[in-house]
C-alpha cells in the first residue's frame, strides 16, 4: 500500500458496508453528520446541498424513503440506522443563474458527512439505485432541484474494518502533468 502510507485514519478507514446491525443513529450523530456536510465549500458560497432524512425510529418516513430504493438495495439498506436522499439546487441564489458546480458541491458535502460519520464509528453507503423521479414528486422537490443520492448511514456488523482486497486505479491513471494522461510523478 506504498500510496496510503499517509492517508488520514478516517479516510483509510471508509467503506461502503452493506451490512447494518439494525440499530438506530442517534439524533445527536445525525445532527453532527449533517452539520459535517453543511460545512464543505461550495461554488459562489452557494451552498447547494439539501438533504431529505428519516431515522428508522421514525418508521413512516423511513419505510417511505426505503421504498424509493431499487429491491437489491432495499435488501440490505433496511438494516440502516438512518436513510437519507441528497438534492441539489441548480442555480445560484444571487443570480438565478446556472449553478454547474452544484453536483459537485453536493458531493463534497457527501464525502464531508461520510468522514464525519466515521468519526463517530458510524458507516455511510451512498446509492444510486433508487426512483429519483418518484422522489421528487412525492415529497414535492421544485424543479430548480437535482435529485442527486441515497445514503444508508449506520452501525456495521462486526469490527468495522474494510473489506480485504478494496483497491483503486493508481495515481497514475488519475493525476496528470502536462499532457493529458502523462502520470504525474511524485516525490516521497
Ligand atoms: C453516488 C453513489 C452511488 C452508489 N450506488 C450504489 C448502489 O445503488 N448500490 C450499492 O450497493 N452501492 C452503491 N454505491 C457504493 C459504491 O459501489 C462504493 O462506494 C464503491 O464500490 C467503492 O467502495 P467503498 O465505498 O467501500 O470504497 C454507490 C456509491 C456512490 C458514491
């Protein structure tokens, strides 16, 4: 793992579980999750994020958002602490304009609470498969708005570790130096 050797703990420990022990998240660690995420950078300040979620306390309005997931999903993710949908607003406030960064900033707000949640031995698995367009007209969200993802967010089976054998391209397929796809080369 000659790359990682440096890697802040939280974000070598991150992973994508799919398998929730079935507790509840605690409101103060939902709070602070989203807090986490409130406080990425945005494009303009524009802040884009919205977030719709339902703590499995909360039975009604987290059958509901376990019922926009696609069945595989589902199979797993009901097991979660806590559901959520991320949205994005499309145009920036001051200007109505076109906001192209939105998804963008979305994410990293996204990244921001899966570190938070980690921190507070919490796990995050973030899903494209559900009904975006049943989400939006179910809770009503304005077209100015992107559906964007769902996120299981809870407590995991076990000891928490990463799965054995997790791997990523190398920096060199990802990072360049003045040529398109010339590997950036690093010292150290
Ligand atoms: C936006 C997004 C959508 C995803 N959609 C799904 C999904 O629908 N179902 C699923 O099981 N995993 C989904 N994943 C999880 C990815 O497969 C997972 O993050 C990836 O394989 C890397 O694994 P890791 O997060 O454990 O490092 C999604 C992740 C993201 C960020």
């Amino acid at each position: 793992m000659t790359e990682t050797h440096q890697l802040n703990e939280l974000i070598a420990r991150r992973w994508s579980p799919r398998s929730f022990n079935g507790a509840e998240v605690e409101s103060w660690k939902l709070h602070t999750v989203f807090d986490a995420a409130r406080w990425a950078a945005s494009c303009f300040g524009e802040e884009p994020w919205r977030f719709l979620v339902a703590p499995s306390g909360d039975t009604a309005q987290f059958d509901r958002l376990l019922g926009l997931l696609v069945g595989k999903n589902q199979e797993w993710a009901k097991n979660a602490g806590a559901l959520a949908i991320s949205v994005a607003k499309k145009t920036f406030t001051h200007s109505g304009s076109p906001n192209r960064f939105a998804i963008h900033d979305v994410g990293t707000a996204f990244g921001q609470l899966s570190l938070q949640a980690e921190a507070l031995g919490l796990h995050i698995h973030g899903m494209g498969g559900f009904d975006a367009a049943r989400t939006r007209t179910e809770f009503a969200i304005p077209d100015d708005f992107e559906v964007c993802a769902a996120i299981a967010i809870g407590y995991v089976d076990g000891d928490g570790a990463p799965p054995a054998g997790r791997k990523r391209r190398p920096l060199g397929e990802i990072v360049f130096t003045g040529d398109w796809g010339k590997p950036a080369g690093f010292a150290g």
